[in-house]
C-alpha cells in the first residue's frame, strides 16, 4: 500500500495494450453485490407475474449501474492509497444500503433506496473530480462525467422526498441521464477508450454473480420438496441450462470491440457491447428464479402461465443479448453464432406463447436442449477442419 496522499494515475493510455487483471479491492468490492443479486432475485420469486418482473427489472438496473460506474472508473484511474480505499469501501457502504431497501424497494423502502443510489453516485462524482485534478489530460472527461452524474444523483438525492408516482418519474429521469453521460461524451472517450483486457474480465466476473443465481434456482428448487426421479432430471437440466450460458458467453468473451472502437473510432460498438450486457444478466438473473419456479411446478399437471414465460422469457432474453454480442465482432465465426442464438430465442418465445399445458419437465428439457444446442454448434464450428475450409465464417 503507498502513502495516503497518492494520487490517481491514468490506467490506459500508453500501457492500454498491456495486461492487467482484477485487484483484490475490486474482486472485494464485488461482493457486496452478490447480496444485492440475491435480494433482487428474492424479489422476483416473491412475485413472477409480469407486473413482478418489471418491478425487478426497475431496481435491478440501478445497481447494475452502480456497478458499471465505479468499474469504469477503476479500469481508467486506479491507485492503491488510503483515500482511494476509503472511497471504494463508502460505495460499498451505498451499495449495501441499496441491498438492504431492494425488498420493498418500490414501496415503503424507495426513499431509502434513492437515498443509498444517490450517495453512491456521489462518491463516483467525488472520485472523478479528484481524478481530474491530478490529471490534466483526462480533465475534460472526468468533468462531463462527475457534471452528468451529479445532476442525476441530485434527482434521485429529491425523490426520495417527493410522493410516489412522481418519486419513480425522478428515478427515470435521473436513469436516463445516467445512461446519456456516457453516450454524450464521444469525443471525451475517444481517446480514453477502456482497457481491452480489464474491462472484459470484470463483466466476466458480474456475469459469474448471476450466474450463482442459477445454480442457487436449483439447489432451492430440489431442496425444498421430495425428491424424485422428475425432481432430478429437472435440476440437471436447470444446471445444463446455467453450464451452457457459461461456455457460451466465456468461450466468446473479449476486447474485440474495445479495440476495433480504438483502431477505427467506432465507439457505437464499445457502447453496444457495454449496454447490451444489461439485459443479458437480468436474463441469466432472473433464469436462476424460472429453474426454481419449475422444480417446484413438478407435482401439477400444467406448468403454470407465469413460470412457462419466466423460464422461457428469461433464456431467450440473453440468448438474444448474446446474439447481439457477436454481432459486434466479439470473435470470429460470430455471425453464424449470433444467428444460432436467435434461433434458439425464436423458438423458446414460441413455447412461452403457445406452450400451455406442457408439463414442467417438458418446458425445462425443451429450454435445456436449446441451451446445449449452442454449446454444440460452437464446438462444431470450432473444429479444425471448419477453420480450414472457410477461416473467415
């Protein structure tokens, strides 16, 4: 550890090339949002109607962003000084307190919940604002973003002293910008583009947490009710379902897009990359809490309305979001790759539509066979007699 007074160095640049990996402050950091999954989660299978789902998606993405804001702000200035220590363990401090008020989050616990959202941005603020006085270069970007994010900390810093519905018109407000800063800043970012191999590890590593939700679906779904041979083969189809998500998502990850936006000035594809990851881990998320739905469907004869669409709702919306992410030339081969997925989303939307009255373990092995079907295409198309006959599919 150096000395309290250090200040933050500029991450990228010169040395964007090199590797870099996670510290253990942000792999520690990550954990307080493994609590926020899981109470999000907790959420969803407290109510899985679409009004439920919605409501989930509401306050996920928030802490998703929160996520993203103090990522981003690591991959390009980072130090290990006391003050910087401090900042990272008030964020988790905010992060916390938005774990704790997720529950009634939309209700009687949304004051608390803005409060801790609004603290958290104030903290990033605080932290970029440092970042451009010691770094003169990075200036003009550090003031668009602590500007952008303190103007949309200040509406949910007022929402939570203003009566619903006008509370949750604030929160969209303060959301939308929150999303624009980044996209407004081209010409900032530029030339500060993220580091292409940090910043793909540590989505790698958020996608890790919701997929824990997953594996969660499943031990809760067999462990509280009789097993039986319908029981089994269900959680290994629900583990099938989270073990291809893996392969398919990890085998294909990269800075692709980081550096085809630094070599051609593509940001549209960085961005694309970045946003597109929102849906894909409320998808995986809320995956974990459809597998559970099923395993304690196995005793009705028809798996319910609700479950059949949240199962199948949720895999086609990261298959899609997957699909999408090899469309921004994450690796080669991402074409044919991102139409299998799409395929694979088509179909799981057509058993949600017109599935009624499928058993539960019907809809689960139909969901799992998709899910695997991806796996082996990639392993298909991976062969090395596929590479010869047409390297550039």
């Amino acid at each position: 550890m150096t000395n309290f007074l250090q200040p933050p160095r500029l991450r990228i640049g010169e040395d964007s090339e090199e590797e870099r990996r996670a510290t253990w402050l942000e792999l520690f950091y990550d954990l307080v949002f493994v609590v926020a999954i899981s109470q999000l989660a907790h959420n969803l299978k407290e109510d899985i109607s679409f009004s439920g789902f919605f409501g989930f998606v509401v306050l996920f993405i928030p802490v998703w962003w929160s996520w993203i804001g103090a990522t981003f702000y690591a991959n390009r200035f980072d130090s290990d000084d006391v003050l910087r220590r401090l900042f990272v363990g008030l964020q988790m401090l905010t992060a916390a307190a938005m774990a704790i008020n997720i529950h009634h989050g939309l209700g009687e616990s949304s004051p608390g919940f803005a409060l801790a959202y609004a603290l958290g941005r104030a903290v990033l603020v605080a932290e970029y604002v440092r970042a451009g006085i010691h770094i003169p270069s990075a200036r003009p970007l550090t003031n668009h973003y602590a500007m952008g994010f303190a103007i949309a900390a200040f509406f949910w810093l007022i929402s939570a002293f203003v009566p619903i519905p006008w509370r949750f018109a604030l929160w969209t407000l303060g959301v939308i910008i929150d999303f624009a800063t980044p996209l407004t800043g081209r010409k900032f970012q530029i030339k500060l583009l993220p580091h292409a191999s940090h910043l793909p590890e540590r989505f790698g590593l958020f996608t890790i947490i919701v997929l824990g939700e997953a594996i969660i679906g499943v031990v809760n779904g067999v462990s509280e009710q009789k097993w039986d041979i319908l029981t089994v083969i269900s959680a290994m189809f629900g583990l099938i379902i989270a073990f291809s998500f893996w392969w398919i998502y990890f085998d294909n990850l990269g800075g692709t897009p980081i550096k085809t936006a630094r070599q051609e000035g593509r940001l549209a594809i960085a961005n694309l990359w970045l946003y597109t990851h929102l849906p894909l881990v409320i998808g995986i998320a809320a995956t974990g809490i459809g597998v559970e739905q099923v395993l304690l469907s196995q005793s009705k004869l028809a798996l319910p309305d609700p479950q059949r669409w949240l199962i199948c709702g949720s895999v086609a919306l990261c298959l899609l979001a997957i699909s999408i992410l090899h469309r921004t030339g994450v690796i080669r081969y991402c074409k044919i790759r991102s139409q299998y997925r799409l395929v694979g989303a088509v179909v799981l939307l057509a058993i949600a539509i017109f599935g009624k009255g499928f058993l539960p373990i019907a809809v689960i092995t139909i969901v799992a066979v998709v899910s695997a079907v991806q796996v082996v295409q990639d392993l298909y198309q991976s062969r090395p007699t596929t590479r010869l006959i047409d390297p550039e599919i």
